[in-house]
C-alpha cells in the first residue's frame, strides 16, 4: 500500500517550473540532498506475520519482511536512517519467552538507528528492559523521563545528533505519562516531565546550540484525542522548532502524513505508521547545497 505526500516550497517550485519533465531527475541528484527516514511504531514483539487464515491482516507484518524492505531502499539509496516510536514490547509469546532480546536483535541487524520508550516496554519492569537492552545496538532517547536514581539512570539519551551525509539531524522524544497506564512497580522512580515544555526546550538546544539542520521527535503521546489529553497533534501546534513528529502509541494508519502550523507558523509533519510492523514509514527529505529543507515526499509500504 502506498500514499504519496508532496510537500513543495516556493523554492522548489520556482527550479521545477523552469525546467522540463526529463531534467527533473538530474536537478534532483545534483542540486538537492536526499535524506530518507523510515520508521515504525508500536510493533509490540510481531516478529512473525500474522497468520495466513483470510483474517484482516492475514500474512502481514512480520520482521522479515521488513528486514527485507528496508535492505531494498538501503540497496537504492546512500542515506538512510530508521527510527521507531515505542511499543517494542508485548503482545506475543516471543516477549514472555526472550523478555525483549529477541526484538533488540532484530532492530539491531536492521540498522535502526535510535528509538524512544513506549508504556509497555515497561511491562517487563525496570530490571527487564535493561537486561533486554544489552542486545540493542542503537540509542534510546527520553526526553521527558528522568531516571535519577533508577537502574536505567546514564541508559537512555535526552537526545542524538547524527550526522547524515553532512545533514546534521537532531533526535528528541516526547513520552506518555506511565501513571495509570504502567504499574508503579514496574517504572519505580521515573519521574514524568511535561512533554511539550521538554521537547520545546529540547529543540531550542538542537538547533541554536548545536546547529541542527533538522529537527525528528519520536512521540509515543497519541497521534489525537478528543479531550484535552496531550497529542502529537497538540505537541506540533504548541513547538517552536520541531521538523517531524513520528508517533505512536494509538496505532493510528495514516494515510498520509498531517501538516500542522506550529507557533510561528511553519509546517510540521506529522506521522505514524499503524502497528505490528504491518506498515513501514518513509519520508524522503530534500535540502538544498546550503541544508535548508525544501520539501518531503511520503509513502507506507
């Protein structure tokens, strides 16, 4: 399944406009940066695709499928990075036998890049997500939680700067609050920190201090409520410097990527890619030679 989001700025317009349909593919190779995220959220332990019984999602998802994607769009392009939004745990046998190694594996082979803590990656308590998380060969960042004196304290990252192909990219998270949706006994200590302020103030630091050239939150606050509950919908129209806000938790299937106008303005991209690994997310981000973002381009697979 695939959805096309073309989002184009006065800049961009203005080179396309002045050249012809065959000269469009060479503009983009030569005069434009590419940058291609893919993501996922909330996969919660489907290493197998769901069975072959006509069912709704007969026969999708499943790791090896997306293993197999994401070695196909590494194969065509030289500038990739991958994310995911939360909820790597619960939901099959897998995570009551291996406890969360298995998924790290996976994640890992696959080149993820970093990932942010969904509620029930706390379903293991404290002490499971860090002997799981040994097996993780990438970042977990948690902007918004504080693990002072926790044994997840100095484990997780508030942020991630990674340098893409000369596309400095800042990572950021935005993380639900675990009282009533995570026993106390399993998160302990772990203080809830308002995730608007944080991301806020996160971003300021990634793009004022450190000179970030885009800005990627991974949300796992819910794509929309009905109430006054906090949302990747409210943290977008409430942020001053965030890019992109690839989220989770509500299991939401897009069929494209929302725009929302922040603070002052500016589009933010708005996305999430359903559950169980049965979608895979990928943005493809153009700048121009002075790493100014242009435009995006989206699609599930």
């Amino acid at each position: 399944m695939k959805r096309r989001n073309f989002i184009k700025t006065a800049g961009l317009a203005s080179v396309l406009l002045s050249t012809n349909a065959k000269g469009i593919n060479n503009i983009l190779n030569s005069k434009f940066n590419k940058l291609v995220v893919l993501h996922t959220n909330d996969w919660h332990s489907r290493i197998e695709p769901f069975p072959t019984d006509k069912s709704r999602n007969s026969n999708k998802g499943g790791a090896a499928r997306r293993a197999g994607l994401i070695n196909k769009i590494k194969s065509e392009e030289s500038n990739v990075l991958i994310f995911d939004a939360g909820d790597i745990f619960q939901g099959t046998p897998y995570f009551n036998y291996f406890g969360g190694e298995l998924e790290f594996k996976l994640m890992s082979a696959m080149g993820y890049n970093a990932a942010t803590m969904g509620n029930h990656d706390f379903d293991g308590g404290m002490d499971g997500f860090k002997k799981a998380q040994k097996y993780a060969k990438f970042d977990f960042i948690t902007t918004n939680y504080d693990f002072t004196n926790t044994i997840l304290e100095g484990r997780t990252k508030k942020y991630k700067i990674i340098n893409a192909n000369g596309i400095k990219v800042g990572i950021l998270s935005a993380n639900i609050e675990l009282e009533g949706l995570v026993g106390a006994k399993l998160y302990k200590e772990t203080k809830y920190l308002d995730p608007v302020e944080l991301a806020n103030d996160m971003a300021y630091k990634l793009k004022n201090e450190h000179k970030c050239d885009y800005i990627i939150c991974l949300s796992h606050l819910g794509y929309k409520y009905s109430g006054n509950k906090v949302s990747d919908i409210t943290l977008a129209s409430q942020s001053n410097d965030i890019d992109l806000i690839i989220g989770g938790h509500t299991h939401t299937f897009m069929k494209k990527p929302d725009e929302i106008l922040n603070k002052n303005g500016k589009k933010v991209i708005v996305t999430q890619a359903g559950w169980a690994g049965i979608l895979l997310g990928r943005l493809d981000i153009y700048f121009d030679k002075k790493k100014k973002f242009l435009w995006s381009e989206s699609e599930f697979v």
